[in-house]
C-alpha cells in the first residue's frame, strides 16, 4: 500500500527546453559518489548520457551487449565501467545483476536508454516479438533484479519511450503480433510499455524512495534507425535527397536528445515527483485520443493498465521484486 500522492501530469516550468543540452541541465550538478547504470551508453543518446553523467561526477555502468565496441566507444571518458549484458537474453540479464549485487554497491540513477526499432519480424526466446521483447521485458527483468540496489541508494529509475508511443497501445489480445506484423506498431507498443512500466513501479517504489519517469527524447538521427533504408527516411521526409534532416522537422542533436533523460535521472525539481511522462525537459501535458503526437495518451499512463502489464510481464520473466 503506497501513501504518496501521484505526481500531475502537467509541465512545472523548468527552465529548460527543446533545445537544451545533456551538459546544460547537468552545469552546476555535483554527482560525485552517484552510481548511474545506463543501457546503451555507448551509442547514440546513451553515449551522450553517459559522457554527460560522467563529467558531473558520477560513476556510469554501462552493461553492453558487445562490450569491446563500448570500451572503444567509451574510451577517454573518466569512471565509465563496460559490462557484458544482452538484453534480449533474460539469463544474460540475470547474470550481469548477480555480478553487480555481489560488488554491494548502491544504484542511485538508472536510465533504460538502449532499444530497437522498426526492425524486420525478429521472434526471440520462446518466440516473443523482438521490440517488446527488448525495449520492454529486458529492461522490466534489470531493474527488478537490481532493486536491492536500487531501494538502498533510493534510485531514479528512468525509462527511455518516444513519442512512437502514440502508434500503438498494448495489444493484450496480440501481443506478439502473430496475426500480422508491423513494425511501427510493434515498435509503438513496445513504447507504450516503457511508459506504463514506469507508472507502476513508481507506485510500488515511491514510499521505498525509489521513483520512476518515462520520456521522448524528441526526434534525433542516431544508430537507432539502423533497420530503416535511405529510401524509407526520405519517403518518411526524415532526410533530404543528400541523407541531410529535414530542418523544418526540428530534429535534435544527440545532446540535446539526451538532456531529458538525463534532467528526469537528476533535476532537483523532481524531488518527491514520479510516474510521469516528460518531453523538452519538462513534464509533458496528457494528450487526447485524437490528439497531436506530443504529450502522452491515455492508454500509456493508464494505473490499471500498468498493473496489468506489470504482472504480465512478471509471469514472463519469472522476476518480480514486489512479489
């Protein structure tokens, strides 16, 4: 039984905007002693993460699916630490939190950075869709692992969405898409997920110390398009006929992609808030159902729909720290 009240969701003026850097939101931030594990740090947004974390002072673990790429990635970066992790593998998974909790350090800040996109039908494990699969169960089965951790160093867990949320809510009557796969739409509930996976754990987290934010970073060019064509992005009006973005689309930088993520992870702002959907380094606004693609629908911050899918996603995995 929780007692803290649910945080608004409505903007509470920052200061900070579309247009702010990763560096910006963290100037004047003393990290040192915080411990931060980032998923994806090594790529994308998550190296901007990571790069930024680090230079406020923090120590940044960064569990890698291909751990060589990360250590070259990450190389000249001060107290970035690379470990072997897949998370599209529960046992690999399983295996690096049982390395990291018998260290006894406490986890302060975690940011579920990495995830796929738009990929080619991909069936994992005992048959599970690869987006929900990834960006969704394996992060779900990390940070419930690590809870010990988390409970101890009263951690912000922040799940990375998009605005790709919009493209789909979860799908409970076909979840695996075995009556037809799309790729956005698998992408969208995938999102979807990592939204309502934050609501609920900062309901059960909250009177423990441990609190929860999802966000969209805004719309950046990184590696995570990597199953999308030249061709498609054009068609998309993503790039121009040179590979360029589009200017009008606003497209941001990876540092200014990675400044939400990282605000939500540390802004003193947020101090006692939780369960809430952020955009532009800010709490985003609640959007209709035939709303415009900014802010967050309804379905995605649903509390009974978080609950079903939280237990949901503990019969999948087999972990559920609250159980």
């Amino acid at each position: 039984m929780t007692t803290s009240k649910a945080t608004p969701q409505h903007g509470i003026g920052s200061g900070f905007g579309a247009d702010s850097t990763a560096a910006e939101v963290l100037d004047g931030v003393d990290l040192t002693g915080r411990l931060a594990v980032v998923t994806g740090g090594y790529s994308g947004l998550g190296l901007e993460t990571t790069r930024a974390l680090a230079a406020a002072g923090a120590r940044v673990i960064v569990p890698a699916r291909r751990p060589d790429a990360a250590r070259e990635a990450l190389a000249g970066i001060d107290g970035v630490e690379v470990e072997q992790m897949d998370l599209s593998d529960l046992d690999s998974v399983r295996d690096f939190t049982a390395r990291f909790l018998a260290s006894g350090r406490d986890v302060h800040i975690v940011i579920d950075s990495a995830g796929i996109m738009a990929c080619p039908e991909t069936r994992i494990g005992p048959g599970w869709e690869a987006q929900f699969a990834t960006n969704h169960l394996g992060h779900f089965a990390l940070v419930n692992r690590l809870w010990p951790a988390l409970k101890a160093g009263k951690a912000r867990v922040v799940s990375v969405s998009s605005a790709g949320h919009h493209n789909s809510p979860i799908r409970w009557d076909d979840p695996w898409f075995e009556r037809g796969y799309d790729k956005w739409e698998a992408y969208g509930q995938s999102k979807t997920a990592n939204v309502l996976f934050a609501v609920h754990l900062d309901a059960l987290g909250r009177d423990a110390g441990v609190r929860a934010f999802a966000l969209h970073p805004g719309g950046i060019l990184t590696p995570l398009q990597r199953h999308l064509s030249q061709e498609e992005m054009r068609e998309r009006g993503w790039i121009d006929e040179k590979g360029e973005p589009v200017p009008d689309l606003g497209f941001k930088t990876p540092q200014q992609g990675a400044a939400t993520q990282v605000w939500a992870a540390t802004s003193s702002r947020l101090d006692g808030m939780g369960g809430v959907y952020c955009e532009d380094c800010d709490i985003a606004e609640p959007t209709p159902a035939e709303g415009p693609r900014t802010g967050v629908r309804d379905y995605a911050r649903d509390p009974e729909q978080a609950a079903r899918l939280w237990e949901l996603s503990a019969r999948l995995t087999g972990v559920d720290a609250f159980a």
